[in-house]
C-alpha cells in the first residue's frame, strides 16, 4: 500500500517534538497561530497549517485531520521518540535470566513496520490499525503476534476507509472511544503485539498534557463509562494516583484473539 500519510498533531511544543527525525516524511499538524514559531524550528514544508478554532481540543484536531488528510493515514503523537521491538524471550543478564525490554526499531525498519501495518490491516479488512501499548517486554508473547480484539490509542492510529469520527465530548479519552466505535460496528483491529512506543507523556511540555487535570480526567473517566457501560470501560474513581484516571481497564464481548 503507497501513499501512506504520516501526521503528528501537535500545539505548543515548537522546538519539543520528539521524534521528527526518526519518523521520516511525517508532517506536524499546527494552529495557524503557532505557524511561524513551528516554521522557525521546522521545515515549513513538513508542517500542515489548520485554523485556530479545529484546534484547541484534540479530538476536534483529529476529526480536522480525518476530514481533510487523505488515507491510509497514521497519527503519531507529537510526543513519541521512537518505536520498540521485543522478542519475548529471555535474556541473561549479570548472571541471572530476565525477560529482555523492547529495544528501539531501527530507523531504516520504520517505514516497512508502517506499510506492512497498512497492508496487513487492508488484507484482513481492518479499517483501524495500531501497536502494543505497553513497553514492558514481558507483554508480548511470541506465539502471538496480532491481536485482533483488543484496543489501540491515539499515540500510534492507523486509519484506513471508515465513516467514524472521534467523539468530543469524551475528553482525553477520545482515542478509548474511537477503538470501541470501530470494534462495536466492524467487530475487528488490527494490533502489532510486537511492537510499541517510546514516548514521554508525562514530563513534555505542550500538548494536552499542560491542559491534564485530576479533575478533568475524572469528567472524561465518567463520560465514556457512561456511554459505553462499565462492563466494556472502567476506570478506578476515585483514583488513588493519577494513572488510574489514564489507563482504562476494557473488556471486549468479541469471541477472538
């Protein structure tokens, strides 16, 4: 499959975004107000200028892209590095047999794991796509490579011909919330087990995470539990850390892998 367009959403973070090198051939999306601080540190031509008022709010951002970037489409947050590559199996490590943590996939292999992604998902009939959420390299079991039941986030979408649209109302949650849509009408996701990303949420400036609150997350936890049913979406509230509100529990009523 050619022709793959690769976004990276991004606001506030002129001069911060991880990654730009590595993901070769990808595009930040701006605000039109933030323009020329993205211009002064990036090439202008590798920016995708939208207006001030589909920004703001990232699901509104994401659906502007949906509506007006062609597919096959890959977001990509504007805060992941790199990606990781587990085989599963034990290492030896000072004497003693560990599980062994993903290592980074070499630059010059990122452009195939992306177009096999697509072609895979195409061939399977997959109108979304993505990777492991998870870094630990004890997640990914050789004897099973792909997922088809299981959700993907906003860090790492692959988006193929569907109909669907991120739902605003649900917050930061939005990305839960598109995988249960196309899982509730197609039935079906393609994940890469094998893979996953290194990312800084916590600590990068910019990017939803300066607009994250306890608070707001608390909103975003209830709204999606309530559209969806704490049976297929739970959050701990109250929480006890923050994690809680970030990590989503999911139990998918579709017989597979």
């Amino acid at each position: 499959m050619n022709g793959i367009n690769i976004v990276r959403p991004s606001f506030n973070r002129a001069g911060l975004v991880k990654g730009h090198d590595y993901f070769k051939g990808s595009k930040l999306v701006v605000p039109e107000s933030q323009r020329d601080e993205y211009a002064k540190k990036y090439n202008s031509k590798r920016l995708i200028v939208i207006p001030d008022e589909n920004d703001g709010n990232i699901a509104k951002k994401r659906n502007w892209i949906l509506r007006n970037v062609e597919r096959p489409l890959l977001m990509i947050d504007d805060d992941v590095s790199s990606m990781l590559m587990g085989e599963g199996k034990k290492i030896k490590s000072n004497g003693e047999w560990k599980y062994n943590r993903q290592i980074i996939l070499q630059q010059e292999r990122v452009e195939e794991v992306i177009i096999n992604g697509f072609n895979l998902a195409n061939d399977w009939g997959c109108v979304l796509w993505g990777i492991n959420q998870n870094e630990d390299g004890r997640n990914y079991q050789q004897y099973r490579p792909f997922s088809l039941t299981n959700v993907v986030l906003g860090p790492f979408m692959g988006h193929l011909k569907h109909d669907l649209y991120y739902d605003e109302r649900m917050g930061t949650k939005d990305d839960y919330d598109m995988s249960l849509q196309v899982l509730n009408k197609y039935r079906k996701i393609l994940r890469f087990n094998k893979f996953s990303l290194a990312c800084s949420h916590g600590d990068n400036k910019g990017g939803i995470v300066g607009m994250r609150t306890q608070g707001k997350e608390i909103v975003y936890c209830e709204a999606i539990m309530k559209k969806w049913g704490k049976k297929i979406i739970k959050y701990k509230i109250p929480p006890k850390k923050m994690g809680d509100l970030l990590n989503g529990v999911t139990n998918i009523p579709i017989a597979g892998v």
